[in-house]
C-alpha cells in the first residue's frame, strides 16, 4: 500500500486497467501528428476521450482529494470561469477543452501502477525520435533553410519551430531514465537517440531551448564525471555555453530585438491582467487582445512568451495562483521522492524534465500548445500517486454517468461538425462559387453559433455575390453587413472586422457609417497603418 506521502506502492493494488496506457498512448501521438492537435476536431475527439476516462474513475474509484487534485481542479474551474464575459468566446472554449484534457490525461496516470507509468514515457520518446528525425533530415535535404531562418516546412508540423523545440526539451531528459534501466544494448540505443534530439534542438535555433538542453546534458553527464569521456564532454559544453553567454551579452546578438520585444508582450500582458485582474480575460486570449492592448507598435504575436505572464492575462489571479500552488505541491512530493522513495533516478529524471519546461516557457510559449500541455501533465503528475478503492456498482451512478458523458458529447460534438462545414465553405469560396459557400457558412453558424470567423467567412460570400451584380444585389450587401456586425458582436476587440464594417458602407457610400466603424477601429488598433490610410480615403469621400 501508499505510505503516507504516496510514494511507496504495492506491487498488487488494485489500479487503472492496462488497457489506459494504451489508450492514453493513442491520445498522445494523434495529438503530435496532427499538428500538435490545434485541429478542433482532434481536441474535441481527445476531450470526449480523456472524459469517458475520468467518468470512469469518478463512477468506480474512491480514492484520496490531495493538493495536486484541488490545485489542477481549480485550475480548471478559473479557466471555465474565464469564459463568462470573455471577447472571442470560442476561442476560450477551445483552449479550455486543452487544458481540461491535458489535466485529466494527468489525472489518469496517478492511478498507474509505477512501472505502467515509465512504459508511457516510451511513446512521446519515440514520438521526440521521429520529429527529431524529420528535423534532421530536413537540415540535411535543405540546409539554406536553416541559413536563411526559411522555417516554412516546420509550419506544417506545428505553429512554430519553437513548438518542437519545446516538446524536445520536454521528453529529453526521459531517455536518461530509459538509459539508466536499459542493458547495455538497450541503452546505447537511447544514448543515441539523444544525441539525435540533441542535435534537433540546434537546428531549431531555439536559444533558450538549446541552453536548457545543454544544462540537462551536464547534468547527467556529471553523474559519470571519472570517466573520460564524460569529463571531454563537461568541459567542452561548459567552455560552448560561456562562450554563448559571452556572445549574446558583448555581441548583443540579434540587436536584441527578441529581448525588446518580449518586454512589450509581457507589458500587454500585463495591461491585459490589470483590466481583468480576477477571472482574466479568457483562457487563450491574449492572442486576440494583442493588437487592442499593445503599448507600442511592436511585431505581432499569438503568445506572451512567458507562462505566468500569460497566465495572468488569460485566467487572472485566480487561476495564475492554482497553477502556482499545483507546481509547488509537485515540487514537494518530487522532492520527497527524490529523497527517500527507492526509484530515486526517476522522481531525479521527472524534476528536470518539468523544470527545463517551465524554464523554457519562461520566455517561450510552447506549454500552450494542446499537445506539450498534455505530455507536460502526464510527466508531471507521474509523481503522485493515488489511494484507491473499488467501488460497488450503483446501476444508478451508471445511469447518471452517460447521461453526463452524452450530454457532453453533444455539446462538444457541434464544434467538430461546424468545422467540418466551415472548410466546405472555404474550399467553395476559393473556387469562386459563392452560392454553395454561403450554404456552408450558415450550416457551419448553425452548429456553432458563437463563432465569430464562420459569420465573418458568410459575411464575406454574400458581399462576393453584391459585388459580381451591385444594381441588383443590395440585399447580399446588407446581409454582408448584418453579419459582419454579429462578427464583430462577438469579436468585440478586433479591429479587422470594424474596418470591414467601414468598408462595405464606403463602398454602399455611406460615408456616416463608413466613418463611425473606422474610427472604432482605430481604437481597437491605434498602430495600424492600413486603418489610416482607410479612414483617409473615407473623410476625402464626397
């Protein structure tokens, strides 16, 4: 049985069947594979999934309500209250399907048994190789990409390069632990292997993540410092991240424009929090604030660049302080672990692991990608372990279950089948045939009626219509218009959407109207060069 802390287990208690590896497995690689699982589609197959799961547990297991399970609930709760009021709702909702799965996919593997848990850091292993392989074999194939920072062929995979470079860092100090339990072919295997994700790291050029990958290196390599090879090893990283250090410090590497602009998007944050300092403005949504609240004039982003700057933004300070507190409960039971649990090297592997992350994210952002969020999760709570015991079978618990379990599949369902109509709708709009996408649109707003971009994609077939026949066509103007403005209803920050307001009353030559949306543009992006230039030509209309 648990001690008293959790750390110690029974080799025969009762736990999770086997069958959740496998399935928790699947849930990761269609996560990665399907470009890191910002596919709607994918995260609502993989919410209903980690949902059945966590039902499953609730409706068969007592087990105990410790700290990294009030802190993740909470978590949870502060990013679903995130949602009421929020500007771009669908876009919380989808971000806080994420979060929920990733800590739900946590909170399945405290009931593994310890030995089920290191066969599932197997899979983002191998997962890691084969993007480490592309990585590589790309360099090799076009290595004037990697010269002339054309990083295009990596955005098919995921949002960003740094995207892969964050997961890399995840999972590589996972292969010291399958290192260290291996035999000797086995682990010379996984030596290599890491080599590999080491030099991917590299080429993805991302500098924090190359250091990070670094420190870990020495880390390990330390443990073996008698032995030749390890002391070569030592001080040639020791002597390459100096030099970097000195590099970037004395050189000014980069003219520190990455520095200059992280302060403003940590600033925007941070206006961002003081505006919406409880609840936050929603979950994901400091990439549509960004343009409203800047400060400056600055490169455009989608992320903070930093995790609890970001975190502060979207959740406020509710959620920043559950977070806050769920890393601190994982630190002290890993700490714990680390010093009188028997498996020491693993609680050593998993505190290196979640901490070369977070330090990453301080000034990077691949934690809030869907499927980093998920793997971080599962290694994290891989450190907690749960008391269980077998419930009695209430065939009203099992009544009640899949009426919740359906309901949510029917509510998370919409989404899925809104896309599917949405794309139908795009693919008729690139092929000019507007009739067929407006019927598309509407399927797609009707499954999914608070999406601001399928009323903005409708608004846009019907004013194609106006504009292919304008004597007769002034009742697909005014539908353009109407829908637009629900889009901009719902949208309520975006400038793009009120200076497509003040566009198509220009061109109808309603200069009032036209007027009045540029100029609530204008507020909505005061660094906006295009607003200017449009306002301009509206106030020289006659």
């Amino acid at each position: 049985m648990h001690d008293i802390n959790g750390i110690n287990m029974h080799k025969n208690q009762e736990t999770f069947p086997s069958f959740v590896v496998i399935l928790l497995s699947l849930i990761m690689i269609l996560s990665i594979v399907s470009r890191f699982s910002f596919v709607i589609t994918v995260q609502s197959a993989v919410f209903l999934i980690l949902t059945a799961l966590a039902l499953f547990a609730l409706n068969n297991y007592k087990f105990e309500i410790r700290g990294h399970f009030i802190s993740s609930l909470l978590l949870v709760l502060a990013a679903g209250l995130s949602y009421l009021n929020a500007d771009y709702q669908v876009n919380v909702r989808n971000n806080f399907m994420a979060l929920s799965s990733a800590v739900m996919a946590g909170f399945a593997v405290t009931f593994l048994t310890f030995d089920l848990r290191k066969k599932i850091f197997i899979v983002p292993v191998f997962i890691g190789l084969w993007l480490s392989m592309i990585v590589v074999s790309r360099f090799i194939s076009a290595p004037y990409d990697f010269f002339s920072d054309n990083l295009s062929f990596y955005e098919g995979m995921a949002l960003n390069v740094n995207v892969i470079a964050g997961f890399l860092i995840l999972v590589y100090p996972i292969l010291f632990l399958l290192i260290k339990d291996g035999d000797k072919k086995i682990s010379r295997v996984y030596a290599v292997m890491a080599f590999m994700f080491l030099i991917a790291i590299f080429i993805t050029k991302a500098r924090i993540a190359i250091a990070a990958s670094l420190i870990i290196t020495l880390i390990f390599l330390f443990e073996n410092r008698k032995k030749l090879y390890a002391k070569i090893l030592i001080g040639f990283i020791t002597a390459l991240l100096l030099g970097a250090i000195i590099y970037v410090s004395l050189l000014k590497y980069g003219n520190g424009n990455s520095i200059t602009e992280r302060l403003v998007w940590w600033q925007t944050a941070w206006i961002i929090f003081k505006e919406h300092m409880l609840f936050g403005a929603g979950i994901g949504n400091f990439s549509v604030l960004f343009k409203a609240y800047r400060p400056e004039l600055v490169l455009n982003t989608l992320y903070a660049h930093n995790i609890f700057m970001q975190f502060l933004a979207d959740i406020g300070i509710i959620g920043t302080s559950a977070f806050i507190y769920m890393i601190f409960v994982f630190y002290k039971q890993a700490l714990y672990g680390l010093k009188r649990a028997e498996n020491k090297y693993f609680y050593k592997v998993i505190l290196i692991s979640v901490s070369s992350f977070l330090f990453v994210n301080i000034c990077d952002y691949s934690f809030f990608v869907p499927a980093n969020m998920l793997v971080f999760f599962v290694i994290c709570f891989s450190v907690f372990f749960q008391k269980t015991e077998k419930l009695k079978k209430e065939r009203v618990n099992d009544y009640i279950v899949a009426v919740v379990f359906l309901s949510i599949v029917f509510f998370t369902g919409k989404p899925a089948i809104a896309d599917r109509y949405y794309k139908s709708g795009i693919d008729f709009s690139v092929s000019k045939q507007y009739k067929f996408a407006v019927k598309s649109f509407e399927n797609a707003v009707r499954y999914d009626s608070k999406n601001p971009e399928y009323y903005y994609q409708l608004a846009n077939s019907y004013f194609a219509l106006f504009d292919a026949d304008r004597q007769n066509g002034v009742e697909y103007a005014q539908k353009a218009i109407l829908y637009t403005a629900k889009a901009s209803d719902l949208y309520r920050s975006s400038s793009q959407l009120k200076a497509s307001l003040a566009s198509m009353y220009w061109i109808l030559g309603d200069k009032e109207n036209a007027l009045k949306y540029i100029k609530d543009a204008k507020k909505h992006d005061k660094f906006n060069y295009y607003i200017d230039e449009q306002m301009q030509k509206i106030q020289n209309m006659q």
